[in-house]
C-alpha cells in the first residue's frame, strides 16, 4: 500500500504555525515581488480569491474583507517542510519527497495491521508536534494514493484520512474523479478523453488497452495500469541527479547601470555555486540572461542571452563569478531599464568526476578549502555574512517583500521568546 501524505493548504499553514491569531481569517501568499496572489487558506478561497490575482488591483477587496496578506517567506516554508518530511520518515523507511509539501510512502516492506490508523496517527503527530495540517490518502498504487487524497479533501477535509483497501473504495474514488483530474493526464489528453466519452477515471478504466496505447503513448498506459491497481510508478526515495540549477528573479526596482546589474547577477551565481556545492556537483556550462518587464510597453525592451563554456567543470564561486562577468560584458547594453537577470548552470556532473586539463593552472585544491571555508562561515554566523565583494548591498535589486513574516526557525533575532 503507498500513502501520499498532502499538507493542506501549506503555505498559509507555515504562517498560522507561529501566528494562531490567524486562525480561521483568509489568507493569501504573493508571489516574488509582491505580485500575483500563488496560496490561499480554505477561507480566502470561499471569499472567490483566485490563484494569480494581481494584488495590488485586489488590495481594496483583500482590505474590506480582512484578508491577511504576506510575501511569500520560502526560508519558512522549506525549513517546516523538512520538519514534516522527518516526522513522516519515522513511519517508513521509504519515502519520495514529491514536493515541497507533499510525500509518498511506500508501506510495502511494513507490517502494519490497521493502515486507517497508521494515517491517522501521521496527521495528528505532524499536526501535534509541526502544527501543519494534512491529508492522507492511500491506495495500491501512487496514482489511486493521489486521487484518495483528493477524494477526502474534497468530501471529508475533517477526517483527512482515506484508505483504498477494498474494490468498491477504489470504484468509489474512480467514479468521483473526472478524467482531467487524474494525476498524470494533462489538458490536451484530458479534452482527448473527454471527445471519445470518457469522462471519469472510471470511464478511463474501461477504455481497451491498445487504444489507450495509441492514443496516449506509453504514458497513458502507465497511468491505465496505475488505476487498475498495477503499480507502474515506482517511487523515488533517492533524490535524481539534477539536470540544472537555475536563479533568476525579477528586482524590487528597474535596474539602468552595469555595477548594480552585475550585483545582482553576482548574488545569483553565488547561490547558484552554494547549490552545486551542495549537492556535490560542478558545472561545465553557464547560461546567463537579461531582459526587461514586457509589460512596462513605455520602455524599451530588450532579451539577450549567452552560453558560457567552463574550460573545467566547476563549483567554486569565484571562477564562476569571473566567467559571469565575461558573459555579461557581451550582453549588457547602456541605457537599458532592466527587470530581470539569471543564471542557469548546466552540463552538471558529480563532483569526483572531474576531467582536469594538462593546461589547467588553477590551484584547485586551494579554493576548494577556500569554498568549504566559505560555506562554514556562513552556515555559522548567517547568510552571506560573508560574501564576495562585486555582491553590493542590492538595495534595489532585492526582491520586493513588503508584508515576509520572520523566519522563525532560521534566524536567531526572530525566534519567538515566551514570557513565563
């Protein structure tokens, strides 16, 4: 039996956490920058709030219904996310870490007599001990693991747990979920399914296998197999190597100078190398990119990009930054309002692959202790309590977040202190 294990509504659930004043009154979560509204509690969807509001066309509304509102707080949210995702490793061994806020478990190689409780005891211990609330559904394959999960969220929210362990449970959540909320069916695939008149999950079940095949690719027929009970999505307990890193953000403010520009991208290519680092990789290829906000049509717009090839793969900070630099002198140009850079790292290998040329005279050795160094110190006194001076202050390239709430968990000056 797999289990996927959903919080609810986590983001807004991450701010009521160390604020229960917020108890039962809408929230919302913006975007970067302020912009667009990307959570909601259960009580701001009542209120008809939709997923990318513009907020600032919504403030008079978010106002006269009391609609408390925050800048999206990411060092919050992963630091409760790993607090969950530990806790939920304490039932099982193997476990896929899907998302942010959602986990798969894999009770197979487990002997638990009553599965029922084992899901309730998992939402009141993380609920208990995190204060995040989630749902948990569970089903011989992850796929019916998903759609238990819907099913009580949309029927039973209080109760919160379901578990597929009979043929008519299974025919129950299959009759109730439309094709297009299938995981794994997309939009072009679901308006497919519904023209040939299948328009449930249930439908889906009874369509023939070939046609399926032909229609859907190998990936329809996985799905097919998945809603039948035949496990054909395996869990993930490792972690894939990734195929690139990428950080690119708008800015608080428009961007018209080379030095803050190259600031900005310098703080993006620091933490890009952090990443590597990391998770024990290099790089052998940087793709890097400016542009303007197309929707600001008084200004002059303007996209370039350019790919950097490292003569030796690399995670240290400052080769990376030397090569940035490089980059961006062949696609800055003056007089230009800039609203966004990145930088993307990619052709990564691990680590202890490295091909090192005959004609290489960096001391690598050297600046690998350098970057360990780096990294403790600032793992130690806070980020970017040291940091490489081409960084800036970033006074307006920062993101825009008017309305973050503490980092509770991270930051020694906003750990709550309690009176006794």
């Amino acid at each position: 039996m797999i289990a996927l294990v959903d919080c609810n509504n986590f983001y807004a659930s991450c701010e009521r956490v160390f604020n229960p004043s917020l108890e039962g009154k809408p929230i919302v979560i913006l975007s970067n920058n302020d912009g667009c509204v990307i959570a909601r509690s259960d009580e701001a969807k009542e209120l008809g709030i939709k997923m990318g509001a513009i907020a600032f066309m919504n403030r008079e509304f978010f106002e006269a219904n009391g609609v408390q509102v925050f800048s999206s707080n990411y060092t919050l949210y992963g630091s409760l996310s790993n607090r969950v995702m530990r806790k939920l490793g304490t039932f099982c061994n193997n476990i896929e870490y899907y998302s942010i806020d959602e986990a798969f478990l894999d009770f197979s190689s487990h002997i638990y007599q009553d599965l029922l409780q084992v899901g309730f005891e998992m939402k009141a211990q993380v609920f208990s001990e995190i204060g995040i609330p989630v749902s948990v559904g569970m089903g011989p394959t992850k796929t019916l693991a998903k759609m238990a999960n819907r099913f009580i969220k949309k029927t039973n929210k209080q109760k919160g747990v379901h578990v597929l362990d009979s043929a008519d449970k299974i025919e129950e959540v299959l009759a109730f979920t439309a094709v297009a909320d299938v995981w794994g069916i997309g939009p072009q695939y679901a308006k497919l399914l519904q023209q040939h008149g299948f328009l449930t999950a249930a439908d889906l079940v009874k369509a023939p296998e070939e046609w399926v095949r032909k229609q859907m690719s190998v990936v329809g027929q996985r799905t097919l197999n998945e809603l039948k009970g035949i496990c054909s999505i395996a869990l993930e307990a490792e972690t894939p190597t990734k195929k690139n890193i990428c950080v690119a953000r708008g800015f608080g403010q428009l961007i018209n100078n080379k030095p803050e520009l190259q600031g900005a991208l310098a703080n993006y290519v620091s933490i890009v190398a952090e990443k590597l680092r990391k998770g024990n990789l290099c790089t052998k290829q940087m793709h890097l990119f400016v542009q303007t906000n197309e929707h600001r049509t008084q200004d002059e717009q303007y996209y370039r990009s350019i790919d950097v090839a490292l003569p030796v793969a690399s995670s240290d900070t400052t080769e990376l930054l030397h090569y940035a630099n490089l980059g961006l002198d062949r696609i800055y140009r003056p007089g230009i309002n800039y609203h966004k850079v990145g930088c993307m790292a990619l052709n990564l290998i691990p680590a202890n692959q490295i091909q090192f040329s005959m004609f290489d005279a960096q001391n690598r050795l050297r600046k690998n202790t350098m970057m360990k160094a780096l990294d403790n110190l600032n793992l130690d006194l806070g980020k970017n309590a040291v940091k490489f001076a081409t960084q800036g202050n970033g006074k307006n390239w920062h993101l825009r977040q008017e309305k973050c709430s503490p980092c509770y968990t991270t930051r020694w000056q906003d750990i709550l202190t309690i009176q006794i």
